[in-house]
C-alpha cells in the first residue's frame, strides 16, 4: 500500500502556506496552467510572463521531459526514485508514469512547500504493489533531506535510484554552494544510478533572463540561471546519457510529448541524464 506523508501535519492555516509571499512552485503551477497558486504568486508570474512571455513554453517543455525521461528510467530498469523539488501535484505525475511500466516502483517525494503537502494525497495514490512517501524538507540542507528519506525506509541505498532535480537549481545560488549540495545527494547512491536534472538558463536571451532573476529576488526568492558549462559541472564524476546535455526539447523528443514547433530561446532550459559509474 501506499505510505503516508513522512512529516509534520500541516495546519492549513494563511501563515503556514506563505499566502503573503510568491512562491516559485506556485508559479510553475500558474505558468503550466494550474489553480494551486494564490494572488501573489499570480501577480509575481504575470511579471515574469511581460519580461519573457515564452517562460509558459519552457515550463511546459520541462514537464514533458520530466515525463520522457521517467518512462526512459523505468524502461532501464529503475525500480526507486527521488523527486526533490516536487512542486503542485499535476497529472501524470512522476509515480504515475513509472508505476505503469513498474507497479513495484518506489517513489520518494521532496518539496519544502507547505501546500505541497496538503495536496499530497495526490501524490501517494499509488499501485498498491509500489510504494510511495512524502517527506517535508529543504534542498539546501542535503544532509536532512537524506535523512529524511532514510527515515521512510523506502529507499534502498544499496540499489540504484533515480534522483531527479527539475527545474531546481537556479533556485539556489552560488552562495548555497549547490555543487556540493549535488555531490552530497549523489554520494549515497550506489553505482548505476541517475541524476535527471533541468536548469533554466540565460545562455539564448541573457537580458531577459537577467530580468527574470531580478523579478524573482526582488520578491524573496534567491535565483540564478547558468551557462550550459556551468550546468554540465553538476554532471561531473557521472556518465551523460545520450545526446547529453541540451535543451530539453531536444533530449529524446517524441510526437506530442510537449510544445511543438518551438525555439532554444523559447525554451531557455537545459537538461541531462548522468549515470553514476
């Protein structure tokens, strides 16, 4: 059977879900067409959306790769799988798509957003042959992540697993030292496992995107884009699936698996799938 959510209750109440502040997971629910996003974070996003109207493409190019590169893992044989940075349930999910290949599969779901968790139940309705846990907690602290996810028992460490990074890290700076913080999640992970990871980057509009930057730090939220060799750094030590790291349209695409017809400027995200040796 499913697990219940691995963390603290959450009250409902206005201050616990941060209905004052944007938040960058309710955005991306705004931008993919959502309903789980307050006034504010649909006041922060229409300003991301002047600046850049082509952000709604690259957050929909990045769910479609999110579901490729799910259903790719489940394909190779990857039984268990780590979701940091969740976000809004929205269908399929990642449990959805590779319990259909594997109704066995274990799915381990990260997000430090309060709402996150109210709507969790869509999360942890699962084949009952899998099993699929919740935990509550922050990116940037890696060692209670992990923790946190050894403290559901679901994960064997000793088995490979597929860690998933989407649309993450440019929301962690420089400053918070994400190198490290990858290399820390990726450590206890035995050989033959993954890093699929997305990143938004200035490469293709660099004043747009500055401006972005600009938009989301002035309301709270710490950001920063990268260059694609900035990006490939977090692959270090691991071996690139083919065709590496590109533009997230371009990894693998299939008929009706995203946005047609559109540009690398348009979609302003990389992405890549690592193997650990």
């Amino acid at each position: 059977m499913a697990e219940q959510p691995a963390s603290r209750p959450v009250t409902g109440t206005e201050a616990d879900l941060g209905q004052d502040r944007p938040h960058s997971a309710r955005m991306y629910d705004y931008y993919l067409g959502g309903k789980t996003n307050y006034a504010v974070d649909r006041e922060a996003a229409q300003a991301v959306i002047q600046v850049f109207p082509s952000i709604e493409v690259g957050a929909r190019v990045n769910r479609a790769y999110m579901q490729r590169v799910a259903h790719h893992l489940a394909h190779q044989g990857v039984r268990q799988f780590i979701d940091v940075g969740t976000g809004i349930p929205t269908a399929p999910n990642l449990h959805q798509i590779v319990q259909e290949v594997a109704p066995q599969a274990t799915v381990v779901y990260a997000d430090n957003d309060p709402i996150v968790l109210v709507y969790a139940d869509e999360l942890l309705d699962g084949a009952p042959e899998g099993r699929i846990c919740y935990v509550e907690a922050d990116a940037t602290r890696p060692d209670d992540l992990l923790a946190g996810i050894r403290a559901t028992g679901a994960i064997d460490f000793d088995r490979p697993v597929a860690l998933s990074l989407h649309a993450l890290l440019h929301f962690v700076p420089d400053d918070q030292h994400p190198y490290r913080l990858v290399s820390r999640l990726l450590e206890p992970l035995a050989p033959g496992s993954y890093l699929s990871l997305t990143h938004c980057t200035g490469d293709f509009e660099p004043q747009a995107w500055a401006a972005i930057v600009n938009t989301y730090r002035q309301r709270g939220t710490p950001a920063q884009v990268r260059s694609r060799a900035d990006v490939l750094r977090f692959f270090d030590q691991l071996e690139l699936v083919d065709p590496g790291l590109v533009v997230a349209h371009r990894w693998h695409p299939e008929p009706d698996s995203g946005p047609h017809l559109v540009t690398d400027s348009q979609v302003s995200l990389y992405a890549g799938l690592g193997r650990k040796l």
